[in-house]
C-alpha cells in the first residue's frame, strides 16, 4: 500500500475542494505518452500510452465518487463506476479499457488529469504483462500532467485498490509493487 505522492498529493485532483475544470466538456482530448515498467527483479517494460477523452467529468459526479470511496472504498466506486458510462478510452500497447472518470483542472502552467477505469487496465506481476487477477483489484488509474509547452509526466496504476484514509488523502493499494512511469507527456 503507498500514499499517492506523485503529485503533490491526489487529494488535489479527486477532493471535494479542488480548482474547478472544464467539467462536461464535450471536447475530445488525446494524451499519448510512453509507459515504462522496471520490476525489482530488472525485468523492463515500455508501451505506447493513449489516453482518450470525449467527456470530462463534472464537479458532482467527483463528488459522488469522492462519497462513494469514503463510505465503502474500491468496492462502492467500482459499483458506481460500472453503471456510469463511458468517457473516453486508455490504450495500453494493444489492450484498450474504458474510461469512466476523468477529471481536469488546471496547475497553472498546464492541466493534471486523473483518470479511473472500472476494471483493471492490465494485471502486472511477476514480470508478465499477463499476470492472473486477485481479487478486489477492480481500478485502473492514470494520472497525467502536462504543460501548455513540453512533455509532461505521470503514472499508471494498472490494477489498485483505491481509498480515503482519515485524513482525506486517496490511497491506493497496487496489485503489484512495480511503478509504471509515464513520460513524455503530450496532450494532441
């Protein structure tokens, strides 16, 4: 289990009180960037990462995922992800999950978005892109930053387990210890 650090915190993105977005927007966004795995073991891995948008998520449909998480965790926000529809695509090498939650909102310089899939995008373990599933691991998570200027960077959390600890801040518990690091962030 970690504490989502890679931005300043993820509470930033998916809590109650964050900068408002575009929410709703109906304007298709593209987000490629490179994905790469290192295992502790030294096996490696990189794919191409597509991130594609059609609709943002609006300020009320974050707070209800935000309510649902506190009140049941990965199991209530698979429940209400799975009924909601989709918003966009995540295209992981050839393997494509849908989107059901994405959010923006500005950092000043650029955009941060989250992005949630009901089901895991893929299950990484034991150095195998292929890995069977365990169960409870229903959430994939990508979280995206980048610039009006330059690539950006982020993370992918393929298959998690997501929560809000006491202090309100989103924590995932990961199907498996290997980071995957996006680089080379651009928005199309």
């Amino acid at each position: 289990m970690r504490l989502c650090k890679l931005f300043a915190t993820c509470v930033a993105v998916l809590s109650i009180a964050s900068a408002p977005n575009a929410a709703g927007a109906d304007q298709v966004q593209t987000i490629t960037a490179s994905a790469a795995v290192k295992s502790a073991g030294g096996v490696g891995a990189t794919a191409p990462l597509t991130v594609t948008v059609r609709k943002l998520t609006t300020d009320a449909e974050r707070d209800e995922l935000m309510a649902a998480l506190k009140t049941g965790g990965t199991p209530s926000a698979h429940a209400l992800l799975v009924k909601r529809g989709d918003v966009g695509t995540v295209q992981l090498g050839g393997r494509q999950t849908a989107i059901k939650y994405a959010y923006a909102r500005d950092t000043g310089g650029g955009q941060m978005l989250t992005v949630v899939t009901a089901e895991p995008i893929v299950f990484l373990g034991g150095g195998l892109p292929d890995a069977k599933s365990k169960a409870g691991y229903d959430l994939g998570l990508v979280l995206l930053e980048y610039a009006g200027s330059g690539p950006g960077h982020g993370e992918l959390v393929p298959a998690t387990k997501i929560r809000v600890d006491g202090e309100g801040a989103i924590v995932t518990e990961d199907y498996s210890a290997d980071v995957v690091k996006l680089t080379n962030v651009v928005r199309k």
